[in-house]
C-alpha cells in the first residue's frame, strides 16, 4: 500500500477524534463544549424559543455576516458586499470598488444594490409532512418528486402573499430529515463602510486561498425597516433595524491555542460520497470547467485592460469565476496527491467486507457501490450530448440566458401544476423579475457577445449526430448580427418577456430567442433524464449514509446545505510540507513587507505611515507587538461562511471568517485536521483599519467601543 493510501486512511480513522463537522444548531448541545474550554452555555449560543447569538447572524443569499450594534449594523467580508459594490459603481457611474466608500453618517449611506439580509427567526421539522406527501407514490422518481412539490408548498404557504417572510426547506442526511428555516427578509441595505480595494482585497487572487493572507476582507453594511420596524423595500423614510441581539467585541487579547467557534451558513459539502462520485467530479466537471474559466476570463481581463467601464461591469464576474477555478484547481491538486480516488476506493473494500459480514447488512446495503457505479456508466452514454446542453447556461451570457428562462416560465405555466417541474414557483419568478435591473448592471454586451460564441463553438465541436439545433456555419458572424438584431439588451423588454405565453415568444423574431426556443426540447428532455437519475441516485446515497454511520460507529453531522450551523476548533497554525511552520497570526507589519506599489500588492501609502508614527491605535497585540491582520483556527467552513462571526470562548467577536487554506482545498469532501485551516480577518485589523486609517470613529463609537480612541 502506498505512503499517500496510508496517510489518507490515517486521516479517515483521525476523524473519529478530530473536532471536525459543521454541525446543526439542534446539535450544539451535544458537543460537550465546555470540556473544550469554551464558557459560554450551549444556550446561549442557540436557544429555539429565546434570545440567543444566533438572532445576532446574518444571511446574505450566499455569504454570512452579523449583526454589531443596536442599530441594524452588519458586518461581512469585503468579498460577500463585492457584487453590491460593483452594481452601486455601474449605477452610479463611480468605481467604490477600486476607491472604497465611507458614509459620514448613517444620514449618508448609499443603497447596496440587489443586497438583501435575512434573520433566523425558526427552524421546524417538517419531516413527516414531506414523508406523507409521498405515502403513495410508485416509484423512486415519483416519490422524488411529490417531496419536492410538498417542499415548496410549505415554503409558500409559509411565506404567505406577503414579501417579508423567506423560507426555506432543507433536505438533511440525504433524505433523512426535511427542516423548515422562516427568515425575515430585509431588502433595504445600506453600504457604510467599505475599504477600497488595495485593502479589502490586498493580494488579489495570487493570495486568495493562501497563507500568509494580509487582506483587510471586510465591509460594514447597515439593514432598514420601515418606521414600524417591518421588513420594506428601500424608502427614504426606512430607519435602522433595532436589533434584538448583536455581537459583542472582544476586549481580550488572542493567543495561539485559544478556542475559538464560528456560526454561518455554509454552502455544499460532499463528506460522504463515494469513488465513483469522486471521479466523476474531478474528470468530468473540475477539470473541463477549470478550463472554460480559464478562457472566460482571458475575455474578460482582455476587456477590462483597454475599458473602465468593462472593469466595472465585469468586476463581479471576474471575481467569482477566479474563486471558484482556483477552488476546483485546489481540488484537483489535493485529489492528485492524496491519489484520493485509489484512496477511497481502499476505504471502499474495507466497507464492503463490512457488508458482507452480516446478512440483514447485506439484505440493506450490498447493491449500493455497485448501483452508483452503474448510474455513472448510464450518465456517461449521454456525456456528448450533455456538454454541448450545459455550454448553454449561465456562462453562456446573460441575454442568452434570461431568454432561456423566459421561455421555460412561458413552458411551465401552460401545463397543469400537478405535471410542473416540482421546483417552479411563481412567488421566485417574481422576484425574479422585479430584480432584473440588478442584473443588467453586470452587463457588457461585448463579453456577452463572446460568451455565446464559445457556448457555439462548444457545440460546433460536438461529434456528428448532434440534432437540437443546426449550429450556425459562421458562429461569429451570427453573433454579431444576432446582438445588433436583439431587443433583450433592454431590460423593460425583457420584463415583458416573462407575461408572454410560449406561442407569443416563439412568434418573436429574436434569433437569441428563436435559439432559446430551439433548445428547450432537448434541455428539458435531458433534465427530466437526469430527474430519473438523481432518484435513483438519491435512494443510494441516503443508504450509504446509513451504513457509514454504521461503518465509523458514530453520529453524524449532516453536509452543509447553506443552512446555520456551527463549528468549532482553536487558534492554530500548520505544517504545509517540510520543514515548514505557519505562524497562526499575519500582522500590519507583513501587510506593508509585501507592497510593491503595483496591484494587488499596492497598499495605502497612509498604512505605512501609521504604523511609523507608532501610533496605531489599541490594536497592537502584546504579544505580536504589531497590529494583527488576519489569523488562522482550526474552524471546518466552506463557501458560504465568507463574512461568518468568529467569536471566542466568551461568545465575543475576534474576526470574521473569509477563506480556507490551499493545502486542504479537498475539505468539501474530507476533514484534514492536521492541515486544514480557517482564515479569518482579525476584528483588531478591521476596527484598525476603520479607525486610524477612514477616521471613521463614530462606527467605532457605535458598536460600543468609545474607550478606543487613545493612542
């Protein structure tokens, strides 16, 4: 057996110890946090029918952030308020990206475009209601698919005609458990604070993901009610949110060992999949779409260099699609050189021995690696036809791409509900639609143009017998035409769009529509293969989560699902290869040793010149003698906890989670608990940044640190 096979099974068996696992919020109680040094009560952290530090944290549809003051003040990552910031510079004709954005006062905060925040306010278990809407079905996908409708009903009806109410139902241990999350949904945000770029994202994407980091990732934003402190869309006359709880800053030091937990919502994990799920993941999807990104952005960065106003509106874009390809490379290097498929597939022995060493095991489980391995030999016969299919999407440009959806919406409401894809809402549709104009903010009609070149040019590539549609001899010129023949550019006619029946559209003589239209058939025929496929698969996957329970002996957190949850860990660095040791904590110190003066390394001049006045504020650690900037913990997180509370044994803030370490990129498929890291933005850094540097005290003053004003 391999040096990399041993040590993969070393990590397996490690992690019936290890403080590993983004656990539910019901699940808190369990861990025995006391014998991990922590001093608040489990209570405290998360009570359903008291206040708690969760009324204290913040969704933001895809990061995390926490409410710090009384008034509505919230706290993320720079990163998670970007596409705000990039729509704000497009609306506004301003770049508060590159430049920042300080408000005087909360009199002067500007509108955060498109951003919306959501406060917990309950969780229920819906289990058995979705069990019984399925009590009579006759097969796996039926049954799939009366769960899904029943979810979405209970999200309806719970959110009722109003537009305050959000709700979301979670599938749980692949089927196991369904929860209900209610939200407030608050879509008047405010920008207050935003460092400019040379410090909210100092290092750019040669540092995302890496250790040391010296970026200052955060943003102040501000939630509005209206006067009566409900939920309103923005109005001059809106007020700050009185809160019912915020977190608290820490006024003690932080040191290498401390305990340290975080709460947010993770995005997507895939902890207990198999070899086969492995290997198709990283052949067939990490490796081809890394790149595509890699060409999406060769586009982009070509646009932008000789545009301000490409930069700008491809600011948000660009990021995200450097995030993620960096992740997916990340993934593809771990996978390589832990040989993780030989890996899990030497796990994969030892479980089926595990199987076959007890007949009612056998009788429950025997078919299930080899089933999922026949479901992905299935998957592969249509593999032609489905790259050509997912070439048209959302990386296709985003005429295209609401064209597309126009049209499924026209498709969806002609047929009965009972025959509606189980996901179609109209109450999402809507709010679809009323924030079209966000989108349009992110849009610049040459990259657009090029997108949908290569989605034509990926299909033209495709081998002979490919029938959706006939794909253009001349792609280019097609395009060309095709965008200076199209009316979509215009965003109220592409409102119309969605209150035209399919006959009405199809009579449009839009070739970006007739295009759309041409693939509707062979899309929706490939999804309702793979709706087939996935109860199957479903059916599967939530047997062999059984029986790892059963395999490893012990209980379970459940992947993440972009819900609230918890973890836990401790202030600490690691060993990323030989003979090297990271430090736990970067400081300002580092911050101004990597300027260069050239972007992404080019600081602020003032942040050099503070720190040689030797007078930066009470933000010096005693023990670092420096400004801390960032730290690292042993937190598990994923996408989605961007802008998560990092907060101390006392339950007080100490920083704000906003990246993993690129060593244990694989960590949505495994724990490393030797390497894997949390980084998080030192709250020392953020308030020293809002202090000494934007001179912003009354932010300071507001979170209830006014004895911070000495040197």
């Amino acid at each position: 057996m391999s040096k990399r096979l041993l040590l993969f099974l070393g990590i397996l068996i490690s992690l019936i110890y290890a403080d590993e696992g983004m656990w539910l919020m019901r699940q808190v109680a369990d861990l025995q946090l006391e014998e991990k040094g922590f001093l608040i009560p489990a209570d405290s952290i998360y009570h359903p029918e008291k206040n708690s530090l969760t009324n204290a944290i913040v969704w933001l549809g895809g990061c995390s952030a926490s409410l710090v003051s009384s008034e509505g003040l919230v706290l993320t990552n720079h990163h998670c308020a970007y596409a705000a910031l990039q729509r704000a510079s497009a609306q506004d004709g301003y770049d508060y990206i590159k430049n920042g954005f300080l408000a005087d006062s909360p009199a002067s905060e500007i509108p955060a475009p498109g951003q919306r925040a959501y406060i917990l306010t309950a969780i229920e278990d819906v289990s058995k209601d979705v069990f019984r809407a399925a009590r009579n079905a006759r097969d796996l996908t039926q049954r799939d698919r009366m769960m899904k409708q029943r979810c979405k009903e209970i999200e309806e009806q719970t959110e009722g005609s109003g537009d305050i109410i959000r709700c979301v139902v979670v599938e749980l241990f692949e089927g196991r458990e369904f929860r209900k999350y209610v939200f407030n949904k608050y879509e008047d945000v405010r920008i207050v604070y935003a460092p400019p770029l040379s410090i909210g994202k100092y290092g750019g994407d040669i540092d995302n993901w890496m250790w040391p980091r010296h970026t200052g990732d955060f943003t102040f934003l501000r939630i509005y009610t209206d006067p009566e402190g409900n939920p309103a869309k923005f109005d001059s006359v809106n007020v700050p949110l009185k809160a019912a709880s915020w977190l608290k800053v820490s006024s003690e030091d932080l040191s290498d060992g401390d305990p340290a937990f975080i709460i947010g919502f993770p995005g997507n994990t895939s902890r207990y999949l198999s070899a086969a799920d492995v290997e198709f993941t990283l052949n067939k999807h990490y490796i081809p779409q890394i790149e595509k990104f890699k060409t999406l952005l060769g586009i982009m960065e070509e646009m932008a260099a000789v545009d301000a106003n490409a930069a700008i509106r491809l600011a948000n874009s660009n990021a995200g699609i450097n995030n993620i390809m960096k992740k997916y490379q990340g993934n593809v290097d771990g996978m390589r050189d832990l040989d993780f498929i030989a890996a899990k597939r030497a796990e994969e022995a030892e479980i089926r021995r595990f199987i076959d060493s007890d007949k009612k095991r056998r009788e429950r489980y025997g078919d299930i690696l080899s089933g999922i391995e026949t479901l992905y030999r299935e998957r592969g016969n249509f593999e032609a036809s489905d790259n050509v299919l997912n070439a048209f999407g959302y990386y296709s440009g985003l005429l295209y791409y609401l064209a597309d959806y126009a049209y499924e919406v026209a498709k969806e409401r002609e047929k009965q509900v009972q025959d509606r894809t189980p996901e179609f809402s109209e109450i999402r549709v809507r709010e679809f639609v009323e924030r079209l104009n966000y989108q349009y903010l992110s849009y610049y009609e040459p990259y657009d143009q090029r997108a949908l070149l290569l989605a034509l040019q990926t299909a033209g590539s495709a081998p002979e017998g490919m029938f959706f549609f006939s794909v253009p001899g001349d792609p280019e010129n097609w395009v060309k035409n095709a965008y200076k023949k199209t009316r979509l550019g215009d965003p109220e006619y592409m409102r119309r769009l969605f209150f035209m029946n399919s006959a009405q559209i199809e009579a449009l003589q839009d070739p970006i529509i007739q295009l759309a239209v041409s693939l509707y058939a062979p899309k929706f025929e490939q999804k309702e293969r793979m709706r087939h496929w996935d109860a199957r698969m479903h059916d599967y996957r939530l047997r062999y989560l059984e029986l790892l329970e059963s395999f490893r002996g012990k209980a379970l957190y459940p992947d993440a699902t972009g819900t609230m949850r918890f973890s836990y860990g401790t202030v600490k660095g690691y060993q990323p290869r030989d003979a090297v040791w990271y430090l736990p904590f970067s400081t300002l110190s580092g911050v101004i040793a990597k300027d260069s003066g050239i972007p992404p390394f080019d600081m602020p001049s003032e942040l050099r010149d503070i720190r040689n006045s030797g007078k930066p504020g009470p933000w010096i650690d005693p023990d670092l003698q420096d400004v801390p900037c960032c730290f690292l913990m042993t937190g598990d997180i994923t996408n989605g906890n961007s802008g998560s509370a990092v907060m101390n044994r006392r339950g007080e803030l100490i920083g704000l989670a906003f990246d993993g370490n690129y060593e244990a990129m694989t960590s949505d498929w495994m724990f490393q608990e030797a390497i894997q890291r949390t980084i998080a933005v030192d709250i020392r850094y953020v308030l020293f940044i809002t202090q000494k540097y934007a001179k912003a005290q009354w932010i300071i003053d507001e979170m209830g640190l006014r004895s911070s004003t000495e040197e």
